[in-house]
C-alpha cells in the first residue's frame, strides 16, 4: 500500500468484482439471497483454480 488514496491499491478487487459483475450478475439475474451467495460461492471457487 501506498500514499493515501492512491488508485492502484484496489486494482485487483476491482478487477474481481468487476469480472464477477459482468460474468455472473448481468447476464443472470439472481432470484433472491440464496442464488446470489451460490452465484459468488461459484465464481470464487472458480476464480481461484483458473
């Protein structure tokens, strides 16, 4: 971590939830609180072994 406020400090976090964003939650709605923690149970586990 650098100065205060600097931009590449979350590059990485933005990068994964924008990717989780367009990959999963745009194209498939979910349907309610369930759907959606599978949905992100799901992609992390995916994320993480590519």
């Amino acid at each position: 971590m650098d100065d205060k406020g600097c931009a590449l400090d979350n590059v990485y976090t933005e990068k994964f939830w924008g990717a989780f964003k367009r990959d999963k939650i745009y194209l498939n709605l979910p349907n309610g609180g369930m759907d959606l923690y599978q949905k992100v149970n799901d992609y992390v586990q995916f994320f993480n072994t590519v």
